[in-house]
C-alpha cells in the first residue's frame, strides 16, 4: 500500500486567520516550548514567569525591551519592501555592520567636535552605509540574475570582517589596553536618551516614523502598489509596466537604510563605541519580526517587542535558571516555524490517500 | 478486416464543456487511423479515456470483442496499448538505456534492455546510441526514445498525439516511413493530428471530429486536404453582423518582416510576418495554439524585451523599442491571454486592478499618491457599463467567475478610450452570455473607429466579429481573407498549413 500526500491550493484561502496565524503560532511555541522546560527538569510556569514576565516588571525592564525592539523593528519595517516585492535580502546583518562603520567613523573622524551637527551626519552616513552595502546584491541580481538570498547572506561576513580590520587596526583605542575597540564617541555623536538613567533612547521615535511613513507608502501611494503587485505576480507587474529592475533597486535601498539606521543608533546609543560584536543577531533576527508582523507596519512593531522580549528572557533565564541564553535562540526558531506551518496550513490542504 | 477497437456512446462531460459527446467508431486492425479536428474537438480527451487516463461518464471501449473498463495506463498496457505523449516525460541528466529501463514494467536487466532495444533500433531505423544522455538528444531523437519505450513494451496499438509537432520535415518523413514499417509488421497506428496533407499522406482512415462529436468516418484515399479541412472546419456560414465601416484610407497599425530568432525550443519563431490594420478595422488572427500566437503577443506588448526583426509603426511612428509603458501611453491597449496574475490580480480588489493597467495615465494620481475616488468611480463605471455581476469595487478581482472579470477587463480597456486594442483569447473558457456581450461590445468599438486585433482559436467567434481574417501556421501568417466574402475551404487549407 503506498500512502501519497496531496497538497492542494485552498480556494476560500482566509484573511482572518492569516493575521490570527501569528497568534496561534505563539500558543504553539509556548505550548512546545514548556516542553523544553520540563526536559530541563524545570517548572514551566515557573519558567515562563522568569523568560516573559520579571524581565519587564519595573521600568528598567520595560527600558530594556524598547532598546532591543528598536532596531529589530526599524530593520524588519526596511526587510518589508524587499519582502513585498518578493526580494529575499538576507543581509541585513552585513548592512546594519556598514552602517555601524560609515556612521560610527564620522563619529570617531570628529572625535573632539561638540557640534549639535555631529549627530544628524552620523545617522546619514549610517543610512548611507547600509545602502550602498544594499546595492551591492541589487546590482548583482539586476545584471548578472544572481540569487539575492545568497550574495546578501555572504556579504554580511564580508562586512564583519572589515569591521573586525577597522578595530584591531587603524580605529583601534591606543588607550585601549590592545583591546579589539575603537575609542569612545565624543558626547555630541552620543544619542539622546528618553530618561536619565535607563537606556531607552531616540530611536524609538525613528522605528515609530518609519512606521507610519511605510503605512502611507503601502496604502496610499503608486511606489506601494507596484511593490504589492510585484509581489502578488511579476506577470501582472510587467504588463502594468512597472520596472522590476527599478523596484529591486528602490527595495534593497530602503531596507539597506533602514538596517545602517538600526546599525549607528546601536554604535551610538547604547554601545557608544565600536567593537567586533556590535549586533546579538538583530539583522537576522528581523527577518522573523517582519514575517511575525505580516509584513506590516503595525504588526511589525508588535512583533519586534515580542522578539525583543526573547532576548530578554533568555539573559534571565541565564542568570536566574542557569540554562544557556541559546534558549532564546530556540524561541525564535520555534516562532517561526509554527508561523510558517500555519501559513502553510492556511494556503495548502494536506490529505493523506 | 476487423475493427480492434470499438468505441460506443464515450461520453464526457468537464464543467461548461461537453468534450465527448456520444462518440462512435470503429478502428481497423493493422492500420494507420487518424483523428482530425480543430483544439476542443475531443480528440485529446478521447485518446485519454483510452489510455485509461480519463474516465468516461459513459460508453464503453470493446478490444478485440471483448468489453474492458480501463482504469488506468498500467491497465492499457497490459491490454497492449501504449501512447506517445506530445511532451516527453524523459529525465534528461540519464542514458537513453537508463530512461527505457525506468519505463519498463517487468523486471529486465539492462544488458538485456540493450540488446532488445538494439534490435528495434536496427530494425526500424532508429538512430541512437543507448549511452548517450538525453540531453545531447535533438527533440527528434528523443522522440524516438519514446517510442522505442513503448515499443519494448511489446504494444499492439500504439497511440500518438501531435507527433509532428516538434518535428523537422526531414524528421517527419522518416517517422513516417519508421510508422509504416511497424504497421505492416502488426500494429495499429492511431496518429492524432490538425495537419491536413499528413494526414493525407499518411493515414488509411481518418476519423473527424468537431465540438465533441464524431462529424464523419472517412477513408484516406478518397479525400484531398481541401476536403478535410472543410469538414474539419464544418459549413462555418456564420452570419456577420459586422457593419463594413473600416476606413481603408487611415492605416493604425502596419508590421513588416516581423521575424524572430529564439534558440529556445518551447518558442515558434515568426517568419516575416507583414500586416496592414486600418482605422476602425477588426483583424482576426486564426491558428491551432502553438503556431506563434503567443510569440506575436509577446512582441505586440513587448513586456520582455523578446528580440525581432521588422518594424512595427503604429500612426507613423516606430514603436519596435518602446516599452509596455509607453506602447500604453500611445493608447494601445492590451488584453492577455491569461487573466488571472498577467491582466488582473486576483489578490487585488476591482478599483487596484482599474490602477494596474491605468498607471500611466495622470488622472488616477495626485502626485505620487494614488487617486482612490477616481479609480473607484472608474471601476463603478466599468462594472455598470459592462454588466460585471459584483457587489462592490472592492470585491478581490479573483472572486469573480471567469466572463464577469473578462468583461471587467475588456470594459476597463475599453473604457480608456484606446486607438488599438489587442486581445488575445478574448471569450476563452467564459459563459456564452459574457461571450456573446463581450463579442458585441468589440464590434461597437470598432463602430466608433478603434481598430482592433484578436488573436483567437475560436474560428466561429473570429467569422461572427472579424472583418478580415489571417491564419498563423508554423510562424508564418497567410493572407488576410475578407470575412464577408470568406471561402470557407480555403480557410480550411490555411488552417492546415497549405497557403497559397
């Protein structure tokens, strides 16, 4: 007897729970994620008190939790463009680097400037960065039809890597103890913080403008619906005669921007100098807030604060239930999974015959 | 003789369409029969329920006097009947040998395969070499794989569907003589087919069929092409409701030595395509699909830049370079083929898909912003207009049943005020009252001037709204034929490949 799975197209494919999907996938992380917890020989309600709910009981916490969802959001809302248009750019990671270097080596350039100007150049030469590091892969695929997954993924090593030269060589603190690290930003390329003494900081206002700017562009304007319908079928798109090229270009910008964005307020807010691990993964990580959000605007805010809450969680449960922070990790992972089984589910109906 | 098979009473019936209906015949031990007839006659479906691949509604199939149900392609097998698809089904990194093997039923080692398989070669004239990759085959060669693979299957019918179609005429002829040969030596050819003098040249009986039907049973000999393709095409006198009013003195649209060169094998190349389209003049463009149809689509509306030779000028001016954009912005419009995901998205509402194709135009935006109230009240124009049966504009394009969208399309072309407007498959797979409403519309428009091409397999649509009519056959266009004083046997020939 040989049993054969059929996969087919569901016709009344449903709206409604291509948004309550991410919902279910929550449920479901949890529910399989008590399960980690109970091999670890671990009271799951005991655990999940510690991952999701002392991390952000005082303001600290809460302060902590913007810091993270910033740049995952501001990331994730660049990531969306491509991703509507059907672009994998995986490199936000190596762009967020570019970034961190263009933005944080005016920073290090005017080293003993005091000028309020400072600031404003240092977040352009971070947007400026990402971007230029974006077009690389746009190139790439616009001339030769290279696969954009693999030349982004492979040019955020290459961006590391030329971070790693800039601070064991020429950017290295002489009075740094030979230590890989720059000198410190001077006061005036610092970002504000929101309160005296927590870590929140001004981009929380940039992630909430992109926000709204991406839900106008999305709605309302021409650059929207040629991204929209792009990503729906590239057919439609060239008989609206629409220039994918162009599209490629105009997507892989943003997000590279958005990503450099998120790059120079780490350097520059809480980091405030350079050094090789700039970044927990907030490049990739993103990828997961922008599918979690549904690609959009509002969603992707939501999602970047759950996300940013695992990577709390897991610093907690370090310290607190002596488990590896990689728990994190796992979290993320199982999200997306579960999201990504439930859009399957949603999209394709499975019998076995 | 006596008759093999035996078909009675086959029925078949796929939503909106009656492929087989009520299908009689029979085919004579030992010879070569043929099944003519236009695309949609039934003759794919027929083969198919043989194959064991359909399953009739009704009817039944006698071989050799005795009743069977099949099933399934194994089942026809083992009854001894073996087809030839038109698409290869052959894994192209592997040996011609390796590929036999995987097609043989029973279990044969592959030495010998290779022998048997040398033996059919030889004998019939098969030119391969068992160890060489399918991918270094020509599509002739391949094509004899496939049939020395139903032949090592020991075959008493052997089916073959369009075999023709990816051929060279020298590769043509010597399948023909190779089909002969395996006749004379027990088999029972049925060769399916739309090309007249092939089947003339090769076939003793010829079975014709039209919209499902079983129009006559004839045998070879007694007929000319001319013959067949007035039968195949039937007594076509359709009655034009067109009102001659083309303004022979205003020339819209002109294509000369239109050619192109495409190395893919999936593409029929055009061969010197010239055409004249007047003001107010509907140009219907006739063939089987396959002939180049979607190679001149392509270059009309230029979405991918597919290289050509020769001139497209439309109102004097050059348009071989410009893009869709642009062609769009002269007022040419377009109607593909393919509605859903290439004219409309169905993920889109009804006033998004107004905006698809109307981006060119300033009206619908306020800078860069889109102007929601005027593509609203447009999409509320075309779905009054038109009769599109919907709720609202916001209904998703791919709610709509197939001839409500396809009037919501061809309303929204319409409604642009084009100069040109070209349709490719305009009523394809709707409901006759969106046919017949789409049909008058297109005639109204052409009324008011507008010059119009349809590309159509539809020949009874193309006589009912054409005021002239050319036929695409291997890439080549034939003359263009008056419809209202249109000879209905020489369309016959030109369908069939046979131009003056």
């Amino acid at each position: 007897m040989v049993y054969l799975i059929n996969i087919k197209l569901r016709e009344d494919y449903s709206n409604l729970i291509f948004y309550l999907s991410p919902l279910v996938a929550v449920f479901l992380t949890l529910f399989f994620g008590s399960f980690i917890f109970l091999i670890l020989d671990l009271s799951p309600i005991e655990s999940f008190k510690i991952f999701f709910i002392s991390p952000i009981s005082n303001s600290y916490g809460i302060s902590e939790l913007f810091v993270k969802a910033t740049p995952l959001a501001i990331i994730a809302l660049g990531l969306s463009y491509c991703f509507k248009n059907n672009i994998y750019n995986i490199g936000a990671e190596g762009q967020l680097t570019m970034g961190a270097i263009f933005g944080g080596g005016i920073g290090l350039l005017f080293n003993d400037s005091t000028s309020i100007f400072l600031l404003p150049l240092m977040i352009l030469f971070g947007a400026i960065g990402g971007a230029f590091w974006a077009t690389i892969p746009a190139l790439l695929k616009t001339k030769f039809n290279t696969n954009e997954i693999l030349t982004s993924l492979m040019l955020t090593y290459v961006a590391l890597f030329i971070l790693d030269y800039f601070v064991v060589g020429p950017w290295k603190d002489p009075a740094g103890y030979g230590l890989p690290k720059s000198m410190p930003f001077p006061d005036a390329g610092r970002l504000p913080v929101l309160f005296d003494g927590l870590r929140i900081h001004i981009g929380v206002y940039f992630a909430i403008m992109i926000c709204l700017i991406s839900y106008i562009v999305y709605n309302k304007t021409l650059f929207g619906f040629k991204l929209r319908v792009s990503g729906f079928s590239s057919k439609a798109s060239q008989y609206a005669g629409f220039k994918y090229k162009n599209l490629i270009f105009y997507t892989f910008i943003i997000s590279g921007a958005c990503a450099g964005l998120a790059g120079l307020f780490e350097v520059s807010g809480p980091i405030g100098l350079l050094y090789r691990d700039i970044s927990p993964n907030y490049g990739f990580t993103a990828i997961i807030v922008a599918f979690l959000g549904r690609l959009n605007p509002l969603g992707i805010i939501l999602s970047s604060l759950l996300i940013a809450l695992t990577y709390l969680g897991a610093e907690d449960a370090q310290l607190f239930l002596k488990i590896p922070s990689a728990v994190g990790f796992v979290f993320q992972g199982l999200v997306l999974f579960f999201l990504l089984g439930t859009d399957f589910l949603n999209k394709y109906k499975v019998s076995i015959s | 003789m006596q008759p093999i098979i035996e078909f009675q009473n086959i029925c078949k019936e796929y939503p909106g369409v009656v492929a087989n209906n009520n299908v009689s015949f029979k085919i004579l031990r030992q010879s070569i029969h043929a099944i003519l007839g236009e695309n949609g006659a039934g003759k794919s479906t027929l083969v198919k329920i043989l194959y064991g691949h359909v399953k009739p509604d009704n009817g039944q199939i006698i071989i050799n006097s005795d009743l069977v149900t099949i099933n399934s392609p194994t089942m026809a097998q083992s009854l001894g009947i073996n087809m030839v698809f038109q698409h290869f089904s052959l894994f192209e990194s592997l040996t011609v040998a390796e590929n036999l093997i995987l097609g043989m039923s029973e279990k044969i080692s592959l030495s010998k395969l290779k022998s048997k398989s040398e033996t059919i070669c030889n004998k019939y004239g098969f030119n391969l070499n068992l160890n060489s990759p399918i991918s270094s085959l020509s599509v002739g060669q391949r094509q004899s794989v496939e049939i020395v693979r139903s032949l090592l299957n020991n075959p008493k019918i052997l089916i073959m569907d369009e075999p023709t179609s990816v051929l060279t005429p020298e590769e043509i002829n010597k399948l023909f003589k190779i089909i002969k040969k395996l006749v004379a030596d027990g088999l029972t050819v049925i060769f399916i087919s739309h090309k007249l003098d092939e089947i003339i040249n090769l076939s003793d009986h010829v079975t014709i069929m039209r919209n499902g039907k079983v129009i006559s049973n004839l045998t070879t000999k007694n007929e000319d092409p001319e013959s067949l393709g007035y039968k195949m095409l039937g007594y076509k006198v359709t009655k034009t409701k067109q009102i001659n009013n083309v303004d022979y003195s205003e020339n819209v649209l002109t294509l000369s030595n239109l050619s192109s060169y495409s190395q893919d094998p999936f593409t029929t190349n055009l061969n010197k395509i010239n055409f004249n389209l007047n003001k107010g003049q509907i140009l219907g463009i006739a063939g089987v699909a396959g002939n180049g149809q979607k190679e001149l689509m392509e270059i009309l509306l230029n979405e991918n830049d597919f290289e050509f030779n020769g001139d497209i000028i439309f109102k004097n001016i050059n348009i071989n370079k410009l893009s869709t954009f642009q062609r769009k912005s002269l007022s040419i419009s377009y109607v593909t083929e393919q509605r859903l995901g290439h004219s409309a998205v169905p993920e889109m509402s009804l006033s998004e898909n107004i905006l698809l194709s109307m981006n060119h135009k300033n009206y619908f935006k306020k800078g860069d912003f889109i102007n929601f109230d005027r593509i609203n009240s447009y999409a509320n124009d075309v779905i009054k207009n038109f009769n599109v049966d919907t709720p609202s504009f916001n209904v998703k394009a791919g709610k709509l049943s197939g001839g409500n969208l396809q009037k919501f399309i061809i309303g929204r072309e319409i409604m642009s005020d084009p100069e040109l407007l070209i349709l490719s498959q305009p009523t394809w797979g709707i409901d006759a009252g969106s046919e017949a409403f789409i049909k008058k519309s297109l005639i109204e428009l052409s009324q008011k001037g507008v010059s119009i091409i349809i590309i159509s397999h539809d020949l009874d649509e193309l006589l009912e709204v054409c005021h002239n009519i050319s036929v695409l056959y291997e890439g080549s266009l034939s003359k263009s034929l008056n419809v209202e004083s249109i000879d209905i046997t020489k369309l016959g020939k030109y369908m069939g490949g046979l131009f003056d």
